[in-house]
C-alpha cells in the first residue's frame, strides 16, 4: 500500500530509546502456525502469503494469491484463510490444510484489511473488507462467496475489527486513518452508524465484547470506544507509533506493536506497561495459542517472537518481503 510503506520507511527516524532486552529462544505451542503477509511494497510487489512452523522454526512455500496481500484472517472454523490482495483489488481464501486457494472475489480498491463477522449463508460467516482507495467496506457472504453492496465509511479506512455481545449482536469497527474516525457498522443490517471521533491516523483496532481499542499512529495514543453506547472514552499516550494489536485470550491485556518495540496495555483503566524494544520496525502482531508469546513482524523481514511474562526477544526468523499482517492457528 502506497501509504502505509511510507509511514513505515519514515517510522525509522521515529523510534524511540528503549530497554534493550536479553535474547531467548521463545516458545510455540506444538502445532501452531504463523501466516505472514509479505506484500514487500509497490516498487517490488510481493504475491504470497508464508506458513511459518513455530515450534519448529520452519518456514513454508509462499502460496501466491496475487499482487501485494497486505491483511488475514481465518474463517470461523479457523480451517480456511482470508487474504486481501491490494494489487488486483480481491479477497482470497487458502485452505490452510492443503494450501490451495479455494475462492476468490473482487472488492473495492486497494483493500487493505479484512475481519469476519457472525452470519452469512450457513452461517459460514462474513468478510468484512476494508477499501482504503474506495472509502467502503465489502461485505463477502462466505457461505456463497458473493460481494454485497459496499458500505461507505470514513477516508482511507485501514483496519477492521468485529465486536460481538453476549447477546449475538455484533458491530465491525472500522478505522479511517484519512479522516480520523471510527465507523461502527451493525453487522445485521450492514449499515454504518455515525462516525466516531478518535486520535489522527488511526492505524489499527482491536475489539472486545467490553472495549474497542484504536491505535493512532500520527499522536502514538489509543482510544477506547465503548460498543454498547458508540462512545469514545479515554485516550492515552504510547511510547511507539502503534502499527498492530492483539488481545489476550481474556482481552484482559492488549499487546500493542510499533515503531521498534511492543508494549502491553491493561483494557482496564488503560495501563501502560513497560516496552519491551525489538530489533527493528514492526508491523503486525499476533499471539501464540497458548498466549504465552508475541509474535511480531518486522520490516527487515523477519518475525520475532517475545515472551511475555518475561519480555525476552527470541532470535528472529527471516521470512522475506516487508511482513506486514500476521494471525497464528492450528497446523
């Protein structure tokens, strides 16, 4: 993505001085595997999505997808992968079994994230995909691998992330880095709601049944937002330009990724912890199964993994490319 390889390359003069930690080999749950975008960038597009063997540090054969895949997620099975590609404006899914491409379908321009929401034919769900160029999102039933209407949502939307209630309720929150907001959409009726003012340049989200967290990379803060009342509530300062999230298996802690370090967040009263400083810029961040170890794409193109009880950097693997997106699931 034109914009988001900028900010990258420039997050070099930004990154702040922090601890250095001590090496460790980090830790994998047997049968975990890591999927990694490594869309390079557009003077050297890349076209394939890597299957990283944790546990055993063995990286796979890219399965090609199209021009430049920048964002995944896994069917609500977890037995198929979602892949945007921004260079031929689609979304894919891999069998993550087999590693064929199943379906693919055309979205609006340069889609730049996708996230799953309940419902869909059969209950297979649907694919929310975020359009930075088309100012929309597409809705993707994957019981039938038909695109809906988009949906118009905010400028140069960047990120997605779908909140469900106990009652079933679901709202995808979607971030527009280009006009400072959040669109919520309810999921039901796939209309947008009214546009919620954050930080400037929100660049990542992440969602909770409780909290919605929004990362703004322009001011290094993060904004909760309230999915019951569509409230922002309170914003705090980041010692990082936030790039990625991701939640506790409670959602009790949120790990957030920047610039060259990771840093933990209690959702609760939004507690910063200490950073734990990484051997270069980091793009995405994912947890292991057992949620004892982030794994975080960096843009020399490596993953890194960190323990967290500790805050331990483990010795990277290369995977190649610019990795930007990453998610982690059973083998």
């Amino acid at each position: 993505m034109r914009r988001r390889w900028a900010l990258v390359v420039a997050l070099a003069a930004l990154v702040p001085a922090l601890a250095a930690c001590a090496n460790s080999a980090g830790t994998a749950a047997v049968g975990d595997v890591a999927w990694v975008a490594t869309d390079a960038s557009v003077t050297l597009p890349g076209t394939g999505v890597t299957p990283v063997d944790l546990a055993r540090r063995h990286v796979g054969t890219a399965v090609s997808v199209g021009s430049l895949p920048s964002a995944l997620a896994y069917t609500t099975d977890n037995k198929g992968l979602l892949v945007v590609a921004q260079g031929v404006d689609s979304l894919h899914e891999i069998d993550t079994a087999t590693h064929q491409v199943l379906h693919d379908v055309g979205t609006g321009v340069e889609p730049d994230a996708v996230a799953v929401a309940p419902g869909g034919t059969g209950g297979k769900g649907v694919a929310l995909v975020a359009n930075l160029d088309s100012n929309t999102v597409t809705p993707v039933d994957l019981g039938t691998w038909r695109a809906g209407t988009p949906i118009a949502v905010g400028t140069e939307p960047v990120a997605i992330a779908v909140s469900v209630a106990a009652s079933g309720a679901a709202t995808a929150f979607v971030a527009d880095y280009g006009s400072n907001t959040v669109t919520p959409i309810d999921v039901a009726t796939l209309q947008p709601g009214a546009a919620i003012a954050v930080g400037p340049g929100p660049q990542t989200v992440a969602a909770t049944p409780g909290e919605v967290l929004v990362g703004n990379f322009r001011n290094r803060t993060l904004t909760a937002i309230n999915p019951v009342t569509l409230q922002a509530g309170g914003t705090i300062a980041l010692p990082l330009n936030p790039s990625g999230i991701a939640l506790s298996a409670s959602g009790a802690t949120a790990y957030v990724c920047g610039s060259a370090a990771v840093v933990p967040v209690a959702v609760v009263g939004l507690t910063v912890g200490a950073p734990v400083a990484l051997p270069d810029v980091a793009q995405g961040i994912a947890l292991s199964a057992d949620g004892t170890t982030a794994w975080v794409t960096q843009q020399s193109g490596t993953l890194v993994p960190v323990t967290l009880a500790t805050g331990m950097v483990g010795h990277p693997i290369h995977v190649g490319g610019h990795p930007s997106a990453i998610v982690i699931g059973p083998g």
